[in-house]
C-alpha cells in the first residue's frame, strides 16, 4: 500500500476502528497511530486474525478504494473476496447463477484459445500508444487523416485502468492480438463480480431480425432468468462490462444519429446495430463499461463516442525473437537455425511484428528447416503459401493441392482455424469452426479467385479496389476487403504460377498454364491505371506499394515513381512492414532521383530500421512537431546507409542541439548530400556550431537552411566567418 495516499488508508483504518470487536479490545491502544506505515501495520495485525468474512469484506473495501492496484492482482482480490459467490451488488441466487455461468463460458473460452499459444498472455508487457481522440477535422471532410494526438506509450494493463463506466476502444491491425487481449481481459474480470458479456460482431452478423438487449443475453448469449437479470442490470448497469469483438467484421455500421435521444427500454426490439448504438450512446444501461475493439480505419465510425482511445504497438525486434524461442522450444538449435533464417529476411522480419503474421512466419521457417532453406518468401503471400504448403506436406501424396479441396473439414480445420461454440435461437450451443484470422479467410478467398473458372474477369474487377484507411459518406466500408486486393496482387506474381496452375487444375480448369497467366496478367493491367495516377492520397500511395511489392513487379514500381518522384506521406501511422513496401519500390528506381516525404507521420524506431534498406533515395524529409532529438539519434544512425542522398529536411521538428549534434555525425559520412534544412527548430547557438562544422567535411554541401532556431548574431557571424574558407557553401540561411 506503499503507493496510496494517506486518505485512503485512513478510510480502510477507519472502516477497521468500526469494527465493534477491535473498538472494545484494542481502539484505545491504537488511537495514537498517525503514519501510513502506523496504520498498514494495525490493519495488517487486525486482519490476521480476523474470520473470513470480514477479510472479504476488507478486500472489497480494498478494490474499490485504492487505486492503481495491478489488473492480475485485482482480479485475484475480487475472487477471494467474493469467494462462496457473495456478490457486491445484491444478486437473487438466479443472478448468481447467472454470472457463475458466464464466468464458465469466459474460462471455458479462453481455455480453448489458451491450448494453441505458444506464450502467455501478459498484459503489462503489451504496449498500446494511448491517444486523446480529439479529431483535427471533420472525418467526412478528410478520409486520410490522423485521428490521435497527445500519445503516450503505456502497457495495456495501464491504459484499462480507469476505463470502468466508460466507452473504451481498442484499435490495432489485422493479427495485432485484439481478440486474444479481449479474451485475456474476459478470463480474468471473469473472476470478479462484475457481469462481463463478451459477444463477437461477427457472430452478431447472424442476427437478421430485430430483438431486444434482454433476447440479445438471453437467447444468444446464456439461457437464464431473464426478470431477474434484467431487473439487476437496471438498478445497477455500472456492474456490468459490455465486450464488443471486431467491428470491421460486423456487416452494418453504426448510425448514432438514427438512435432516439431518450433512455431505451432493455425489451424495446430494435436492429442489432441500433442495441450496439445504444450501449455506446449510453441509451442502453447508461454507466455501463464498453469495451470495443476495432481497425484503426473504423475509429470514424465512433466520432465523439469514446472516452478512451488506444492503439495496439507492433512487437520489437527483442519481442520478435522471444516469440520465436517459445515456438520452437529450447531444446536443439532449431531456435537458433529459425532465429538466423528470420534475421537474414528482412521482409520476414517485417512482417513478424504483428504477432498473428509472426506465428504464420514461424509454421513457414519450421517447414523450410525440414524442406528448402534457400526458399525463403519474399512476399506476405508467398509466406501463406508455404504455409498451406506445410499443411499438405503433413498428409498422404494424393495429388499435392487437390487436397486442398478435399480436406478442409479434418486436418485443415484443425491447422488454420480453431473450434467456437455458437449459441443458436432457441438457446442450445452447437460447434462450428472459425478462421484463426480474417487474414486467413482473405488468403484463401484470393486463391479462390485466382484459381476458379467460376469467378469471371469481371467479377474480379469488381473485387479490385484499394481502400483507403479512413470512410466517408460517400465510400462506406464494405466488409472483407481489407487484404483481398493484396493477395490477388501477390498470386499474380511469377513466384506463385505454378502453384496457381496446381490448384486451377484441381478444380479443372481447362488450358489450365495459359489460363493462369490471362488472370495474373489480367491483375497486372488492372494495377497499372493506379501507377500512373498522380492523384493518390497517401494511405492509398502505401497500399499501391504494398500491392507492387507483392507483385515483384519492378516494372509497376518504375512507372509508379515516374509519376510521383516523390513520395508524400501524411498524418497517420506507419509499421515496418509499411517501410518495407516503400523500400520495394524505391529501390525499383535505378538512375531516377526518389524522394519521401514523412509529415507527421507516427512511426516506432523499428520503421527507421527498415527505412536503412531504401537504398536508392535523393530526398529525404522530416516535419512535425513529432519528430525530436531521440528520432534524429536514430535516424542518425541510418543516414551513412544512403549513398545516394543529396537532400535531407529536417524542419519544424523538436529539434535542439543534442539532435543537431547526432544529426551531423550522421551526415558527415553522407559525401554526395548539397542541401540540409533544419529550420524551424530550436538548434540556438550551439546547435549552429554542430551544423557549421560539417562545412569542411562535406565538400559538395552548397546549401543550408538555420532559419527560425532562436539563435543569435554571435552564431551569424559564426556562419560568416566559416563560409569564408568554404568556397562549395553558396547560401546559408539563417534569419
């Protein structure tokens, strides 16, 4: 209790002093007890002796007076403390049973999914980027931009603090780990007293008609009183928490403006989007806790709805190889041999960190170590199919890919999806089977139509569209397509014909070699258009760079930066294996001059490694605010890997002359740079200094821009005075 205020202890003290036995036997002796320290001491004497019930109760009192208290702790606090079901809020014994058995379906839950990790699941080792979501402008006015500012990187135990009574999202990309920190989060409120309702967008899909919140818990959710319940949820909505899985899987968006404004009727039917539209609005059981998980895209969907925004952080080179030590064991060197393989690629090192990508990565280097280790992918697609590869590599030769029609619904199942229970109308659970991840489906989807006579060019057009990150009114998400185009784009790749050609043949196509190229070719054109265009906002810029580099085509990319020699990036978050597409591409541009242009763009120093690999760039530049002397350290590091770098920009930054100093041990190795613009930042005189001894190092540097940087006219004369024995440096700026 070391951490909590002296008020708080004091209640707990006094709570205890109420305490008729204790006021008789030992109030008097104790009075004089005035330190903390003092009064932690008498509770912890009092308690040791004390029956149960009044330990439960001193627990309770605990959990809702102190703060900051560990959520594992928390959790393990409640369960002693309401241990032989004594709930906190008056329960009937049905409400009782009630919770009882829906803290059997949260553990029953996580158990299932907890049997397929290959680590624990720990919450304060999950960074999340915190965000004050406070949108810089209308989202309908601009679908590209950065919905978060005031950041601040917490763990995720941190960020749920305080989050009870309040409407909470969590974003993250495909495969970040939404689901299974949700389901985390479930199995351990499980052992509180709290009513948790953990349901699924995508289970809520197959809700058609409209019904009430009470059908809603007690027809698809669990069986149970409903008088009882319901009557409990209404005198007391703050006990319970609301957990809503995967909005960008759910088929109907939400439409806060078509909800009445007064508080809803808990057996009012209504559309399952519009119940959903309630909890957040807080017309259904206003004081409840609302946990949402969604994509970042999604978050416009919810505008001026959240209390509380957070967004899930990609893992870091360290966390990358512990995953990959807990998957393959200790035992060997297989560790080491999988670990030096994922290293060695750096597009597979990219894309190990989203944790669902990493596990996929793992299946693909086990299979290669027992197979082919010269075959490393160089695509997310080829990484899938050496996946699937992996799959029939366990079965009987019976043809290679044809089993990929044959075998879904034994050992496929098994490999790439996982067993949920879904509760039907009248209340009985059945089994069914679910993709480990949408990415999954998407991938198989791909191949589908990349393969089937079935699906005509047509229909392929129409399913071949970039998205942006954000919707507007005018261009509402549809649901499945946010990796479909990419896969397609990746399966029109040369790397992939033969295994295209396999499975087309399985499901008889006819001519099948020249029929495959038609659709890859097909692909290819229907991409070129994108190319050209000098018009692409850049969240679809990155996307077509994603596209192109799962193509291998270095053609696309060539013509890509004939009509963008630079590539501008603007306001919204960046992973590495976004870099890692740019770096594709760039390094397409032979003899052409390329530029890329960051501004405000959020990115981890994971991004900057990646970032190394664009070997080909002229321009590079840097502006926000965001941007300080702990990012020019890094970026410093990378710059002597540019060899062709002519310009760097690194204005309206949070520059000072510690970052001026790291930029400039950096760019003195940069031989071939002429312009440097570090304006606009707060160098003073002696960040001049370290600028102005690069003059002499850097004998083809002709240009550098000081302006705005708080400096004084020692630091001028400074300037002058070196620019004298310079000849190369023809303009300085530096008002």
């Amino acid at each position: 209790m070391d951490n909590q205020s002296q008020s708080v202890i004091m209640l707990l003290y006094q709570r205890m002093v109420n305490d008729d036995g204790w006021q008789n036997k030992q109030a008097s002796s104790s009075s004089n007890a005035g330190s903390s320290a003092d009064l932690v001491k008498a509770l912890l004497d009092y308690y040791r002796s004390a029956n149960a019930a009044k330990c439960r109760n001193f627990l309770q009192s605990v959990c809702m007076l102190c703060e900051d208290i560990p959520m594992h702790l928390e959790a393990r606090l409640m369960s002693v403390a309401c241990s032989e079901y004594e709930q906190i809020w008056s329960f009937s014994t049905a409400s009782a049973n009630y919770v009882l058995e829906g803290r059997n379906l949260l553990l029953s839950r996580w158990k299932r999914l907890t049997d397929r990790l290959v680590k624990a699941v720990e919450l304060d080792r999950v960074w999340v980027n915190f965000r004050n979501f406070r949108p810089m402008f209308s989202p309908q006015l601009e679908p590209d931009g950065d919905y978060g500012f005031s950041e601040s990187k917490v763990t995720m135990e941190t960020f749920l603090r305080g989050c009870k009574g309040k409407v909470t999202f969590l974003v993250g990309q495909a495969g970040s780990g939404k689901t299974l920190l949700m389901s985390c989060l479930g199995q351990q409120w499980a052992n509180a007293s709290y009513l948790l309702v953990f349901l699924e967008f995508r289970q809520l899909n197959q809700l058609s008609r409209s019904l009430s919140l009470s059908e809603l818990l007690f027809q698809h959710y669990l069986p149970s009183n409903r008088g009882t319940i319901v009557d409990c949820l209404l005198s007391n909505p703050e006990k319970s928490c609301w957990v809503l899985d995967g909005y960008d899987e759910f088929l109907w968006k939400i439409k806060k403006h078509r909800m009445p404004r007064d508080v809803l009727n808990l057996e009012e039917p209504l559309p399952v989007a519009d119940l959903i539209s309630g909890l957040l609005t807080r017309q259904l059981l206003p004081g409840s806790t609302v946990v949402v998980t969604c994509r970042a895209r999604d978050i416009v969907d919810f505008y001026n709805l959240s209390d509380k925004v957070g967004e899930l952080l990609e893992w870091d080179q360290n966390e990358i190889k512990e995953y990959v030590h807990h998957f393959f064991g200790v035992e060997g060197k297989s560790y080491f041999e999988a670990t030096k393989l994922l290293l060695s690629s750096q597009h597979l090192l990219a894309m190990s960190s989203l944790p669902a990508l990493c596990n996929i990565c793992c299946i693909c280097l086990k299979h290669l170590l027992l197979k082919d280790r010269n075959a490393i992918p160089s695509t997310l697609t080829q990484v899938y199919l050496t996946a699937v590869a992996a799959f029939l590599s366990r079965l009987p030769d019976q043809g290679g890919f044809t089993l990929y029609y044959t075998s879904f619904k034994s050992d496929f199942a098994n490999f790439l999806s996982c067993q949920v229970e879904l509760r039907c109308h009248d209340g009985t659970l059945v089994n069914a089977y679910s993709f480990i991840h949408l990415t999954v489906q998407e991938f198989l989807a791909a191949l589908r139509i990349m393969t089937s006579h079935k699906v005509s060019d047509a229909q392929l057009k129409k399913r071949f569209s970039l998205k942006t990150r954000w919707t507007t009114k005018s261009d509402q998400k549809t649901p499945f397509t946010d990796s479909l185009y990419l896969y397609v784009c990746g399966l029109a790749s040369p790397n992939c014909t033969q295994v295209l050609v396999e499975v087309a043949r399985a499901s008889g196509v006819k001519g099948v070699q020249n029929w495959v190229q038609k659709r890859q070719d097909l692909v290819l054109r229907l991409l070129r258009p994108l190319c050209h265009s000098n018009t692409l906002t850049g969240p679809k810029l990155l996307q077509l760079c994603n596209c192109i580099q799962e193509s291998q085509d270095y053609e696309l990319a060539q013509q890509a930066l004939r009509a963008r020699p630079t590539l501008e990036l603007r306001n919204f978050r960046l992973v590495p294996n976004d870099i890692d597409a740019l770096a594709f591409v760039v390094n397409s541009a032979a003899d052409q001059a390329v530029g890329l242009d960051f501004g405000a763009c959020s990115m981890e120093p994971e991004c900057l490694d990646a970032l190394s690999r664009c070997q080909c760039i002229h321009f590079l530049s840097f502006h926000s605010r965001k941007y300080n002397d702990k990012f020019a350290e890094k970026l410093s590091c990378i710059l002597p890997g540019f060899p062709n770098l002519r310009k760097l920009e690194f204005s309206g930054a949070s520059l000072t002359a510690a970052g001026a100093k790291s930029l400039a041990s950096g760019l003195q190795k940069c031989c071939n740079i002429t312009e440097i613009n570090l304006s606009d930042n707060n160098l003073q005189d002696d960040g001049f200094g370290h600028v102005v001894e690069l003059f002499t190092k850097l004998p083809n540097l002709s240009s550098v821009k000081l302006g705005r940087n708080n400096s004084s006219l020692q630091a001028l004369n400074c300037i002058v005075e070196k620019m004298g024995s310079c000849l190369n440096i023809l303009q300085v700026y530096a008002e």
